[in-house]
C-alpha cells in the first residue's frame, strides 16, 4: 500500500508540473516591416512591389495561430498573401500585400490599417487555445489625386534596341523615402501623378541604373 501511496504522488506531481509549464508559457510575436507605407497615386492604379510586406516572428516558446486583416476605404481593394498563418517558436513568416486603388476611389486623403491578430496558441498535443494579445497593425496613408499621366519607361541597349530581360522598378518619393508602387519587366507602364519619381533598373540581383524624374503638370 505505501508503494502505490508513492506512485500516484509521483504521478500527480508530473501532472501538476506539465500543467503549471504550459500555464507559464512565454507567449510573444513581433511585427516588423522595411518603412513607411505612404503613397501617392492616381484612381485606376495597381501598387504592388518586392518591399510591400509585412514580417511576423514568434519570439516565444509555443506555436501561434495569427489572423492577417486589413481595413481599406471604399474603392480601395488589398491583397493578402495570407489571411491565417501559424508560426512555430522562433521561426518567421512574411505576408506580401498588393493595393488595387480602383477608379471608383473619391480623390482625398485616406488612412487603413494591415493588422496581425494573435488569436491562439497550440500547445503539446496538438490543442489550440485562445489567447489574448494585442494586435500590431501597418499603417497605410494614401494620398489619392485626380489628375494622372502616364509613365512609360523602356530600357534600351547603345544601339536603341529594348533590353527585355530586365527588372524595372518605379517609386514615389516622399519625404526622401522610397515607396515602392510597381515593378515590371522589359517595359513599364504606371499612371501617376505630379511629383518625383525614382526608377531603379535591375538584372537579376544588380542594379544596373537608376535615375529619379520629376513629373509636373507641363510633363508630355
């Protein structure tokens, strides 16, 4: 009898314990993303790019279950690479988003967020548990204007012929930062709106030129 009195304290205690480590598990996620997202573009554009991400780390110790939202005004149409991503210990996940900025958007100034929801947690075993975090939103300004022209960019050898192996990539430049609103190969074709302008010209990974223009309302 005191050999079982024994056992089932052994047992009880190694359930008490495996209870109390999930009970203290460290729980964290951590949302970073390369700048700034703030554009400026006409209705009727497609922005999208190699920098629209967003990158999610799990900094804690038990895998996370995180919804990916994102709040855009009337006209304004995001694209998700994600919508739910489950993130194991220490590992990261990136969620690529495009913004389709259609004509129906009124002109004017315009604030939404991308947001990361942590909203479970699975533990040993498989279960999923809900948790409370707090939500880390992007935030994404977007200035919309009425009068747009269209920028055709082709790169050309010495001789005039088009180069079509070539990765042409066009940002807005806002407060010296470079805002990414399309890329595309051999020849590029955005509308856009006064301002200024940086293209960079890219050959698998090197760029071979890059140059910045201003666009005014004299541009032909």
């Amino acid at each position: 009898m005191k050999i079982k009195g024994i056992l089932l304290l052994i047992l009880f205690s190694v359930f008490l314990l495996s209870f109390l480590q999930i009970g203290i598990c460290d729980i964290g996620l951590v949302a970073t993303y390369p700048h700034a997202f703030d554009f400026i573009v006409p209705p009727g554009t497609y922005i999208h790019g190699s920098d629209l991400y967003l990158k999610l780390k799990n900094t804690g110790d038990v895998t996370l279950v995180v919804n990916i939202t994102a709040d855009p005004p009337f006209g304004v149409e995001v694209y998700l690479s994600a919508d739910q991503v489950i993130i194991k210990p220490g590992k990261e996940v990136i969620i690529r988003f495009a913004i389709n900025v259609t004509e129906y958007v009124v002109p004017s100034n315009y604030s939404f967020k991308i947001t990361a929801l942590p909203i479970g947690a699975i533990i040993s075993g498989g279960e999923t548990t809900a948790i409370t975090l707090p939500a880390y939103a992007v935030p994404i300004d977007l200035k919309v204007s009425g009068t747009a022209y269209l920028l055709t960019v082709l790169v050309v050898d010495p001789i005039g012929n088009p180069i079509e192996d070539v990765l042409i990539q066009l940002y807005v430049v806002v407060d010296e930062t470079l805002n990414q609103i399309s890329e595309q190969k051999g020849v590029l074709k955005q509308k856009v709106i006064p301002g200024t302008y940086h293209i960079i010209v890219r050959r698998g990974s090197k760029i071979c030129n890059q140059t910045r223009i201003e666009v005014t309302n004299d541009t032909t």
